[in-house]
C-alpha cells in the first residue's frame, strides 16, 4: 500500500495517512475519492476531490503537467495567482473557494526549493536528511512520466488569500514495494474466490509480481519468455503458479482467435467451437486451463444483461449481488481489464470488463465476474 507524507516547517509531518483511501469517511481528515465516472473524469490525470471538514477542495492539472505525465495536449496554464518565477512546472491547483487553495508544482532540486520558500518568505519544508533524498526521487516517490521520470511535489497552500504553508509531498512505499492494481474474483452472488495485487519494487531496477491467494491455495502469476512464446501466445504471457498444500501445479493461458483479431490484427488462434458457448456473449477473449483438472473461458461482459443471460444459459449462480450488477452499467471503469477498441468502433477507451464460466469435465461449475482497480482507485 503506498502511503502520503506531507513535510512542512523544516520537516514537520503535516499529515501522513493512506492515499486515495477509496469510499468518503467523514472521521478521516484528509479523505480523497475518486472522481472518474465511466470513461469520463473531471480531470485526466487528478480524477478525484479531497473531502475536509466538511468543505471539497477540487483539483486541476495544468496543461504543462499533462504534457509532463502523459503527452497529452489539453488544459490551461496557471493564471492569475502569485507565482514563484523559480518553478520550471506549475503542477496545477487544488481549489476550495477562492481564498483557499493550494498551488501544486515540480521539486527540481533543493536549491529550487529554497528559492520558492525565499519568494513567499515561508519556512523552508524539509530537514537536511529528507533534502539528500531529493538527489534520488524514485527512493520517495513512485509517480512518474510516460518517460519514467519521477515527481517530487511541493505545494504552496494560501490561506484567507496569503500563501501560509510551504509543502513538500512524499509517496512512501511499504516494504519498499507500491500497489499498482488490485484484482479479485467474485462468484456465487459476491463470494470471494481470488484476490491479490500487482506490486513493483521501487529503486532504478523496478521488479514487478502479482500474487493472490483463495481460501485454500496461494497464486503466483508468472511471466512466460515473449520471444518464444510469441507465435504460439502472442497476447497472453503469463502463466499461473498455484500452491496448495505444499503441491504445485500450473495454469496456463491463451487469447482467442476472436480477441487477437480484434486487438492485434492476427488470424491464428483457437476459436472454442468444441466449447458450449453462450450465444448472448459477443467476444470471447481466452481461456486458460489446469492439465485433468478444469478449463476457464473469458468472455467480455458488457452489462447485466449479459451476466443474467449467461447465468441463466447455464444453470449457475450469478457472481455478484444487485449493486454489483448496477455499477457494471453504471461504472465499467470499476471492474475493467484495460481499456481498448474491442468494439472496433475507432476509440481506445471502452473498458474491458472480464467474466468466465469454469468447466469441469465439459460441464459448467463456476461463473466469476473479475474486479481489477488500479492504485488509486
């Protein structure tokens, strides 16, 4: 889990706590929710608001940091606020009316920093043992670029109009580790059958691992090699590790021939016309299988229609309860494997929503629906 420390006054802790700790609890000080709704956020790349004492502060990027963080060419510059002429890149603005806000910029180094607590004449944010860390960012902070180039963020905060607190922010990461996505699998009305997450070390030689666990066994999910695996897998390329009383066996994985054809452009590829397939699914993605054991076929799940049709088609419980059901129509984004044109209607944006049936000699035994949120979600 990765954790925000905020340092002000020559390395007092401002506030220190989970980021983005998802739904709004009214006794947690500094509460971020997410905004993003569907394939739309208030802002591409701050898609949430703080919730304090009883007041919303709203965030923007500017068009500097979206080009910084993604290439992307949307937004505005800061304008009309008093501005360090030192800062190379104004982050953007947190706002709660216009007499309280907080100006968001890019730490360079700590010569830059001085500089902006000289301009607002505030005390300087950190001691000399956090500012030796500002020479190695990726050891304090795992935001980074397209271009993997990490962020440092200070922030001037303006109170009644006067800036008042000069900031410097921190993403710490728990046994050197950081929470890119969590997954989990639900069946039978919202049990739980799976769940884990995909971590990445922090440091110049990044290691990623996805590990989760169900009531008996514990998951590992592996790389296979991509150069020789290619022609035979071109899409899916990792396999399964699964331990259960000290024995291990493996689960492998291939895409569909309809799925590589809608993404990659290829031809090869099983089509599952030996499979029973429910006809009220447009896009089966893959399957992946446990030698004399059972076999699991992906489907794209496109709303609760689709879910109660094929729950119906085969005589299983459906994985999740009404609520469950709702946010599927109402918020893909909450559940999606990535975004991509699988529709082939020419945007990248549709949220890929994962399901599957389970097979047990031929015969179907488990429907899941599969919930993937990213850090900060």
């Amino acid at each position: 889990m990765a954790g925000e420390t905020v340092y002000i006054n020559k390395g007092e802790i401002y506030k220190e706590q989970v980021y983005f700790s998802g739904n709004y609890d009214p006794n947690d000080k500094f509460n971020y929710v997410n905004t993003r709704t569907g394939t739309n956020t208030v802002d591409p790349i701050a898609p949430f608001t703080k919730r304090q004492n009883g007041k919303i502060k709203t965030y923007t990027s500017t068009k500097e940091a979206r080009k910084w963080y993604s290439n992307e060419n949307s937004g505005e510059s800061l304008s009309g606020y008093d501005l360090c002429p030192n800062v190379t890149l104004w982050w953007g603005k947190g706002v709660i009316d216009t007499e309280n806000y907080d100006l968001y910029f890019k730490i360079d180094n700590a010569t830059m920093l001085n500089q902006v607590a000289s301009y607002y004449s505030l005390p300087y944010p950190i001691n000399s043992e956090i500012e030796v860390k500002l020479d190695t960012p990726e050891s304090i902070c795992t935001y980074s670029n397209y271009l993997g180039d990490h962020l440092i963020l200070g922030a001037v905060k303006f109170v009644n109009g006067s800036a008042s607190i000069l900031k410097m922010y921190c993403l710490y990461k728990d046994n050197n580790l950081f929470v890119l996505q969590k997954a989990k699998s639900l069946y039978n009305v919202g049990k739980v059958f799976e769940q884990g997450t995909l971590t990445t070390t922090v440091g110049p030689e990044r290691s990623k691992s996805f590990t989760s666990n169900t009531a008996t066994q514990s998951v590992k999910y592996e790389k296979i090699n991509i150069e020789e695996n290619r022609l035979v897998e071109p899409l899916f390329r990792w396999k399964a590790v699964i331990t259960e009383g000290g024995v291990s066996k493996i689960k492998n994985y291939e895409s569909s021939k309809q799925y590589r054809m809608l993404i990659a452009g290829l031809k090869n590829g099983n089509d599952f016309s030996n499979y029973d397939l429910c006809p009220s699914v447009n896009i089966w993605v893959g399957r992946s299988w446990i030698d004399n054991e059972e076999e699991e076929l992906y489907f794209y799940l496109e709303n609760s229609s689709m879910l109660e049709a094929v729950a119906t088609y085969y005589d299983l419980p459906e994985p999740c309860d009404s609520d469950t059901k709702v946010r599927i129509n109402s918020d893909p984004e909450d559940f999606r494997l990535r975004h991509q044109d699988i529709n082939q209607t020419g945007s990248r944006d549709v949220p890929v929503v994962i399901a599957s049936i389970v097979f047990e000699d031929d015969v179907a035994t488990m429907f899941k629906l599969y919930e993937i949120t990213r850090w900060n979600e």
